[in-house]
C-alpha cells in the first residue's frame, strides 16, 4: 500500500484482526440496475473502506448492507445472524 516496505514500529497494541469469526458477512449482495453482487466479511478489528468513482455505487452497497436501500438480492448477517430485508 505504501509502495515501499515498512520498517518502523511506532508502538501501540497490535490493531489486527481479534477473531476468527465475521461480525458481518454480506452474500452476493446487488440491487438490480444499481451494482453487480458484491460478497465481504469483516472480522473484529478490521476497518473496510469502499473505494470507487462516483457513481460506482460505494453509497448504494452501504444503503443496501444497512437496509436503506431495498436488496434484489443476497443476504446480510451480523454476527452469523440473517437480516430480513426491510420491506418499504
């Protein structure tokens, strides 16, 4: 990521993942017309971040994890736990 390597340690606790198991696991997860399926899990301690243009559909995928945005399809658990798409 940094394009060279790093050999500094500035401290602090190691910050890497703690657990084995996902706290969210998203499956195929698409909106018809808006993103192609998109499948991720993150663990604890791990920080995700979209990255895209704009219009590339960063915002819709996070609406549609979170139940903003209505899902055509895939599945969204939190800590193994199916989330029922919301009906709006």
């Amino acid at each position: 990521m940094t394009g060279r390597e790093v050999i500094a340690d500035f401290g602090g606790a190691p910050s890497g993942p703690t657990g084995d198991e996902p706290v969210l696991e998203v499956g195929e997860l698409a909106v018809e017309g808006v993103f192609e399926p998109v499948t991720f899990s993150v663990r604890p301690g791990e920080v995700v971040g979209l990255a895209g243009l704009v219009g590339a559909g960063r915002s819709e995928i996070l609406e549609a994890v979170y139940g903003a945005r209505r899902r055509t399809s895939g599945t969204v658990s939190v800590r193994e736990r199916r989330c029922a798409p919301l009906h709006h």
